[in-house]
C-alpha cells in the first residue's frame, strides 16, 4: 500500500556538453533511492537534450528554467527556481550547483517553504542548508565546513555517503560470491566523464601509452555527448 502522503522533490543542478554530466548524474543517483522509498521527485536546471533524455530514459521529469533566468545570477536563478516550486510544490529541494550559495538557499526556503538539502565538497562560499551531502573522503567533515556552515546543521559525509548508481551495490553484493579477483592487470578502463569537453580520455590514453607504457587492452568508455567523440573514436581504433 502507497503511503497516504508522498514528499515531493525537487532537484536543482545544471549539465551541458561543456560543464559536464556530473551534477546530474550524481543526483540522478539520489533521486532513484528517493523514488525507491516513495518520493516523488523531478529536476530542473539548465540542460542539454542529452541530459534531458537521460533523465526521460531513467523515468524522471525535467522542468526547464525560464530561459530569462540569468546564469551566474543568484537573485534570478533564486526566482526562477521559486516560480517552478509554485508551479509544483515540493517538500524538499536538492541543490548541486557550485554557483549557488547561502543567499539562494535561504530565499528558496523562505519563500517555498521546501528544505534545503545541498550536495557540495569545496566548501568554498558561504552555505545555508537544512542537510549537507558531502559523500568525499576528508580528515574532519566539521574543520572542512565550520568556516561557511551553521554548526548545527546536520552533515551526511564520507564515502558511506557515496551517490553511486545501486549497480554499483548490486556488483558488490555479486563479487562477494565470486572467487577473488586476480592480482595481474589485464586491462585498463578509462572513463573521464559524460561528456569529457577538455579531451582528458585522449590525453589518459597517451599517458598510458607513451609514459606508463601500457600495452595491454585499454576500454575507453565515452558518450555521445562528447563533442569530441568522432575523433577518440578514430584515435581508440587507431591506437
């Protein structure tokens, strides 16, 4: 039986080929646990069509900012934000965004009435949350924060906190089945990213080669939102 009320979630973060998928897909992450648990959640932000069918292909709405919601404009985004929550009111908003700081978080909380759960590991500006999710190894979580965060703000941190995809657990539970894994190199993975706009993949690969001097089989995973994915693809077929 579904429970009577079901919490609605919003989650604020941006993707596109040249910032990249990591906001969004580390979210993405959170959101299925959340749905799992019975939240109703969607996302919005500033996105990319492939961000957007990502999200589709996984089940969850996004709801496009107006496009007159200047980016890097905290006051702005804050209203635009607000004007989507009173399109669809939610009980909580999730916000991965290094732009936005203190001032967003308390003005969304103000004027929704939503709590404000932020996913952050610089610790770089002034943080205004209900719950920080900072799921990075460090010595102490509170030294790290005690400078931009209310010392009476609940942290969830380390890498029990880890936003990983439930495959992830699935393989874990998996392996602890199998025989161990040998301690000979057979290949190499490389995945640096979704979209990998500065062409690291290229650049690891050359590493490996010409530095480490791997020659062993190298799996280089990418995604076609990578602008330069015709020329890795010419380069890994060539190497």
């Amino acid at each position: 039986m579904k429970p009577a009320f079901l919490p609605r979630v919003l989650v604020r973060a941006d993707a596109t080929a040249a910032l990249g998928w990591g906001h969004v897909r580390r979210c993405l992450s959170l959101a299925q646990s959340l749905r799992a648990a019975g939240a109703d959640v969607r996302f919005t932000g500033r996105a990319d069509s492939a961000t957007t069918r990502l999200l589709a292909a996984e089940g969850f709405a996004w709801l496009p900012l107006p496009t007159d919601a200047a980016a890097g404009d905290q006051a702005a985004d804050a209203q635009a934000t607000l004007a989507m929550l009173r399109q669809w009111p939610a009980t909580a908003v999730v916000v991965d965004h290094y732009d936005l700081a203190a001032p967003w978080h308390e003005a969304v909380r103000h004027d929704s009435g939503a709590a404000i759960v932020v996913i952050d590991d610089l610790a770089d500006r002034p943080l205004a949350p209900d719950l920080l999710v900072d799921h990075n190894p460090a010595a102490d979580h509170a030294a790290k924060y005690r400078a931009v965060l209310g010392a009476d703000v609940p942290l969830c941190t380390g890498p029990r906190h880890a936003l990983l995809d439930p495959l992830y657990a699935a393989r874990a539970a998996a392996a602890r089945t199998q025989p161990a894994a040998s301690a000979e190199v057979r290949r190499v993975g490389l995945f640096l990213g979704g979209t990998d706009p500065h062409a690291h993949s290229a650049w690891a690969l050359q590493v490996l080669r010409r530095h480490v001097g791997w020659h062993g089989e190298v799996l280089v995973a990418s995604t076609t939102a990578n602008p330069g994915w015709r020329a890795l693809q010419t380069r890994v077929l060539a190497d």
